[in-house]
C-alpha cells in the first residue's frame, strides 16, 4: 500500500462549472499510470467523496497518464454548506488516499 | 487562415507586457480576451459586479485597446465584469468610454447583453423548451421569478453577429469561454473542429504553456487544424501541455457541448512542429440542436460571520465537542429570543484547523496548534443575521467546556468582532433553452464612442 500523492506528480480538483467537480491525477509514466488505474476503485472513490457511484464518470487516460474522475460536486458551489468555492481542496482527500 | 491574439486568461489577471508586443508586432486577426466565469461563485451574478477591482480592469483595458489601436483589428471581451450580466457589460461599457475620452479614439463599441427577463424563461419552460443538464437542480416560476440574474452563454453565432457590425471593440456579457476565440475562424471558413478546440485550449491564455503566468499565445487557425504559439521568449507549448489542457475544469476531457453542437477531441492528433508551438489537427464538430445554457442566481438568506480564535491545548483538543455544545445553545437561544423558526436559520461553528476545508468529508484527526472558530449565521435578512451573530458573540468569548472550570476568554481579532456579509447568493440553473435564431436572447447595440 501506499498513499497516492506520494506516487504521483500531481493531483489536482477544481469545479466544472457550479455542480460538478473534477478531479485530475497526473503521473509521471505510464508505469505509475498502470499501478494507478489498477489500484483505484471506483466505489472507494465515491466513498471518499459521498457520491453515488452510479454519477461517478472516470477516464483513464493513457496519453497524458492520467487518470480523471468527475462528479456532481459533493456540496453546489457558493451555498451556505459549501466550504470551498473553487474546489481545489478536494483533490486532498486522493492525494491522501492508500492504494494497492 | 486567421491570427486569434489572446492576451491573457482574463482581464484583470495581468500578462507580460513585452509578450503583448510581440503579439500585436505579428499582426493578429483580432484580440480576444475572456472577462470572468462562474469560477468565484454565484455572488457575482447575483449582484451583476466584477471580481476584479475597477482600477486594475481599467488599467488592463487601456492597453489592450492601445494594443488594438496599433493592430487596427477588432478587440472583443466575453463574459464582461467576470459574471456577463447586464450591469457588468455596463461597467466596462462605461469604462471603455473613459479611456477612448482620454486617448483621443473614435470607436465603434458593440455591446452584446446576455441578461435574460425571467418572463422569457419561464415561458420558454411552460413550452418545454428547457431541459435540465446533468446535476441541475430543479427550478419552478417562483425560483426564476426570485432570481435577481438570469443570463445565457452566447456562442459563436452571436459574437459573429457583433463582429459583422464593423466594431472596433465588442464588449459581449456572458459568453461560452470558447465563443471569442472560436467567432472569426468559423467567419472566415477554417476547419470548425480546429476552431472550437483551439479555442478550447487558448481560452485560459497561457495556462496550457509551461509559463501560464507569461499569459499571452497566439492561435493560428486554417483549413485542417491550427497552431498555437506562446508569446513570452521563455514559454514553451508542448503536445503535452496542450493536450492535457483539455483535462481543465471540463468534466469530460474529449467532448465540449457549445451553443449548436459539440466538439470532439478524441481522434485530435498533436505535434510539435518545433519545440515552443504545437499543432493539433483530427479534432471534429458535431453540429446538434440549437441550445444556450442558462444561469441564475437568487438570494436564499443573508450572513453575518464572527471569528474567535481557540489556543488553549485542551480547548484545541475538544474542540468538535465544544461547538457542537455552543452551536445547539445558541441555536435555542435565537429561536426563543428572535422569535425565529428553526427552520428560518442556522448556525455553523465551522473549524479552521480541524475540517473547514472538507467538514464531514475530512478522513484525518491530527490536533492542530490553534483552531479558529467561524461562526456562520444565516438568517432571512440581515439585521436578524446581525442579532443573531450577537447572541453567538458571549459563546465565542467565554464558553467552559464544563460548568465546573474557570471561565475561559478566546482570542477575538476584531473589534467589533462580527463582520456582515451581506446577501447570500445561490446557483439555481444548470439548464439549456432551445431558441430557433440564435439572436434571440440576445441585445446587441451598435455605440460610437469618443472623438478624435
């Protein structure tokens, strides 16, 4: 196991306009890239954010080695509950995440 | 072909002054410039205001219009005043008329307002004419009468418009991000899925180069793909830089939906022709029905926050069990003492330090230093957001954690220690209108400005 932000370059989150959020792992080649797409589950990344799984969209993407995931965004931008309004904060919760 | 110069990610956000020179130096088609999103949150439409200070907007304005000046081409703006309502195209309007007064210019100014009356929307509803995009909320008259801001994101049939009445400057409210770049390519003919998705990646200036600070790049467009090209002598674009740029804040990283169709980027094939441009070529238009996106905003309270700071180690240590005490007895007191219904208001004890980042989301549990405590009350309006900030205030200052310690006194920054923030705005339309013109939503006015 080993945390993700640790062998990637970069993970980053931002809002896709007001209700979705998406969210970008960069990694360095395409060996990090495979362990990557294998090690990560799709329910445990809805889990992470309390999204339904079924609206959870992922693009593995071999080109750039990147694996992106995008979802309605956990909180709608701007109301009372939300706590970030651009959403970059979110990308944490991967970052931090253990991976096989 | 057709030389698309894009100074910068957005006015206000400064650019290399030397790169704007080398740009306007290799004789560009138009200047074109986005002017906001709804990246900072619904407040902006809401109230119809820039983000951006009226200084810095004015300053940058002026060199982009003595750039134009020199280039002799058209300059347009999208999504003006960062929200592309009405008033914020006014602003900049009003703006545009300072300086060409103080230049000496004589100027054709276009103005394209995207402000939509909710009459109009509401009727467009009852035809059937709207359908929800994915994650929209729901809406109803009552919710597009409360909007205070309603606009639709013009596309590039729009900004043609406003290109053919010969202005030296279009000033255009809410605009897809791409519509700006995109307008004169698909005029003049070039390749349409080129022109979509060099707009696509150029919209955010230099952002998909390896110096997104330096801000300017130059688009080539022709009849089978364009090529992009930075403009400060450091900056590089790359197969990779461009095409990752696809990947920014879009959920889908290959398709992009635009007024009329879509652009698909999945067969885009890029290369370097040499090791600072990057041309990109295979990316295709799907013409679809003929839609704009609509958003709004309405208040849906008002808020008056106050910030105490907690030092204390075994205050820190409790501190979730502290806020949750403080939160339920102040929420009593408001409801008995304002006479407010539970459901009229709240009150959050948000704690920066612990989760205010991620609140039930937040996976870790290490003890900060300090925490600070935000209080948030939301209330109808604001004088009883303000009361009841001041029935949350002896709590922030003195709260125990048990009824058997001394008194304990937090750490205040201000004096007074509340702050009102006013009108709380939320999003309430993630929704397209079908219209059959697409200048039907649309106002677009001719002005000649200044003298000289």
């Amino acid at each position: 196991m080993a945390e993700l932000g640790a062998l990637v370059s970069k993970v980053r989150s931002k809002n896709a306009g007001p209700f979705w959020l998406t969210i970008d792992i960069f990694c360095d080649d395409p060996a990090t890239f495979e362990r990557v797409r294998r090690g990560l589950d799709d329910a445990a990344v809805a889990r992470l954010y309390n999204v339904d799984r079924q609206t959870l969209k992922r693009f593995d993407i071999a080109a750039l080695n990147v694996v992106k995931f995008s979802m309605p965004r956990p909180v709608v931008q701007g109301t009372r509950a939300d706590r970030d309004m651009h959403g970059a904060g979110w990308a944490c919760l991967l970052e931090e995440m253990q991976i096989g | 072909m057709t030389r698309v110069l894009v100074p910068a990610g957005a006015l206000g956000l400064g650019y290399d002054r030397g790169a704007l020179a080398r740009g306007v130096a290799n004789r560009p088609d138009i200047i074109a410039i986005d002017g906001g999103s709804t990246d900072s949150g619904p407040s902006y439409l809401g109230r119809g205001v820039s983000k951006y200070s009226r200084a810095s907007t004015r300053a940058e304005w002026r060199e982009l219009m003595l750039a134009r000046a020199e280039a002799g081409v058209p300059l347009v703006i999208g999504t003006a005043g960062t929200c592309g309502a009405d008033p914020a195209v006014d602003w900049l309007f009003d703006i545009t008329r300072e300086i060409a007064a103080e230049e000496g210019m004589r100027l054709r100014v276009a103005t394209l307002k995207s402000g939509q009356p909710a009459a109009r929307v509401k009727a467009a509803l009852a035809a059937g004419r709207i359908r929800p995009l994915p994650a929209a909320p729901d809406i109803s008259d009552d919710i597009l009468d409360a909007c205070s801001n309603i606009v639709a994101l013009a596309g590039a049939e729009q900004i043609a418009a406003a290109l053919a009445t010969g202005a030296d400057i279009v000033i255009a409210g809410r605009t897809t991000d791409t519509a700006i770049i995109a307008a004169l390519p698909l005029i003049r003919g070039d390749h349409a899925g080129a022109a979509w998705h060099g707009a696509k990646v150029g919209e955010c200036g230099a952002l998909a180069t390896t110096q997104p600070n330096s801000g300017v790049i130059q688009i080539d467009f022709d009849a089978t793909g364009f090529t992009l090209e930075p403009m400060a002598p450091g900056a590089a674009a790359t197969p990779y830089t461009v095409s990752a740029h696809m990947l920014y804040e879009n959920s889908d990283p290959f398709i992009l939906h635009e007024p009329g169709g879509h652009l698909d980027v999945t067969a885009a094939e890029y290369s370097a022709p040499d090791a600072r441009r990057v041309r990109v070529e295979g990316s295709r238009w799907v013409p679809g029905r003929y839609t704009v996106k609509l958003e709004g905003a309405r208040i849906v309270g008002h808020q008056t926050v106050g910030l105490a700071v907690i030092r204390d180690r075994r205050y820190v240590a409790h501190a979730r069990d502290w806020a949750a005490d403080v939160q339920a007895r102040v929420t009593e007191k408001i409801a008995a003492r304002m006479g407010l219904a539970r459901a009229e208001f709240t009150v959050e004890l948000r704690l920066i330090g612990i989760d205010a980042t991620l609140g039930p989301l937040e996976t870790r549990r290490d003890l900060p230093v300090e925490v600070g405590i935000l209080g948030i009350l939301t209330c109808p309006t604001a004088e009883q957001a303000a009361e009841a900030a001041k029935i949350l205030n002896p709590y922030l200052l003195h709260h125990p954690l048990t009824e058997d310690e001394p008194m304990p006194t937090f750490a205040f920054p201000f004096s007074p220690a509340e702050m009102q923030r006013g009108a709380l705005y939320e999003f309430c339309l993630n929704h397209v209108m079908d219209l059959d013109d697409p200048m039907a939503a649309f106002a677009l006015e001719l002005h000649e400005v200044g003298h000289g």
